[in-house]
C-alpha cells in the first residue's frame, strides 16, 4: 500500500451496521488485526463495495472511537469487560490496557445496603459475605481465598482477577459479573446464578458447579478441568477453547 492511500475512506459492514474512516485510521495500532488486514496482502470480503465484518457492530463503533480519539465511551462495568474481549479479538494491546486501566478506577455506585468497593489490593482473611447485598461493587484483584457467599447477591460485579480458590459461593447470585481471569479453583459454586457472567480466562479447576445456571456465560478459554458440571445449565453458553476434561 502507497503511502498515500492511508488518508483514503474505507467502508465498513460490521454486524450489519455501515461505517466509513480512513485507513489511517484502521492501521492506528501496528500489527493490530485490522492493521493486517488492510495492509493491502489479503483479499477482504467486499459486498456492494462493504468489507464484511461479522462482530458486535455496537462494540465495533468504541473501538473505532478509540482508534480515532484515543478515549473509552463512559460505559457500566460489564459493557467495559465485554469490550475488552472485542479488544483482544481486534488484537489491540493498548485498547486493552486502557480498558484495564478505567476498570481499576471504576467506583461502583452500590445500593444502601453494600458494604465493600474496590478495586482491592489486599487479601481478606476468610471473609464471610452470607446473605449481603452487594450489587455492582469492584472486587478487581482481591484476596479471597476461603470466602464464604453463600446465597450472596452480586449481580453486575466484578471480579476480573481475583482470587476465589476454595471459596464458598453456594446459590449466590452473580449474573451479569465478570471473572476474567479470576482463579477460582476448588470453589464451591453449587447452584449458583451466572447467568450472562463473563468467566472468560477464569481457572475453574476442580470447582463444584453442579447445578449452576450458566445460560449465556462466557466460558472462552476457561479451565474447567476437574470441574462437577452436572446438572449445570450450559444453555447459550460459549465455550470456545474452554479446557474441559
């Protein structure tokens, strides 16, 4: 590609959803996905003078934002985690981290009755959470190893690396909650709600999830070995890559 063609207007399908920038814009970040694939060395997937793209065309739109501004839209936590998954599928690194970073700064507003915010960089000796309320609070990086939750309300959290190995989360309710990367080995999440939880990353091993709902989760690579999924409600969820043995 000349040098000169990096100005000129590139439309997009993304979606369904119609988009126009130039391809300066989409080569913003070095060796990003799109940067690949409009180095000119590929053919595109051109309808009616479109290149098709089949993602999220509302996600689409924050990441060409970003590509062209540099900023993150002001979004709920959970549309932050979901971003950072276009993130990685577009392969840009920056994107990511700035994502990373806004999470870690995010102040939940909490209802009357929540007791903790975050982001915590400490570790909590065996807290006991039973029966609290906790909705939308940021436990990004926590220790809690040996938790006790059960039936804890923690819908629309996050819980995006923290440690939960041997915790005890029975029946609690955290659909809508992002786990990236959390590590939750050996936890004990027997019929609990992940309903829409973004688990992505999350190390499962051996976690007892025995008749948990987990319709529409987020299971990409996810470890689930050892894990008791029986009577587990998959329905709708994804598990590309997930390990499951």
């Amino acid at each position: 590609m000349k040098e000169s063609d990096s100005a000129r207007w590139v439309s997009l399908n993304v979606g369904g959803k119609k988009f126009c920038t130039t391809l300066d814009t989409l080569k913003r970040q070095p060796g990003s996905m799109l940067d690949v694939m409009f180095s000119g060395k590929f053919d595109l997937h051109e309808e009616n003078g479109y290149v098709m793209i089949d993602r999220d065309d509302k996600l689409f739109s924050y990441v060409l934002n970003w590509l062209r501004t540099g900023n993150l839209p002001v979004l709920e936590a959970r549309m932050y985690a979901q971003l950072a998954h276009e993130a990685d599928y577009y392969q840009l690194p920056d994107m990511r981290n700035d994502i990373k970073e806004t999470l870690l700064q995010l102040n939940a507003n909490m209802s009357r009755r929540d007791v903790l915010s975050g982001p915590f960089n400490v570790k909590l000796e065996n807290p006991n959470f039973s029966d609290a309320c906790l909705h939308r609070v940021n436990f990004s990086g926590a220790g809690l190893e040996y938790a006790v939750r059960s039936n804890c309300d923690c819908p629309n959290s996050i819980f995006d690396g923290a440690s939960l190995n041997n915790s005890n989360m029975c029946c609690g309710n955290f659909s809508g909650s992002s786990f990236i990367d959390a590590k939750c080995q050996s936890a004990d999440m027997t019929g609990a709600n992940f309903t829409s939880t973004i688990l992505t990353g999350a190390n499962l091993t051996e976690a007892n999830l025995s008749k948990a709902n987990l319709t529409g989760a987020d299971l990409r690579i996810a470890n689930l070995t050892g894990a008791n999924l029986t009577d587990a409600d998959l329905t709708d969820a994804n598990l590309h890559e997930a390990t499951i043995q």
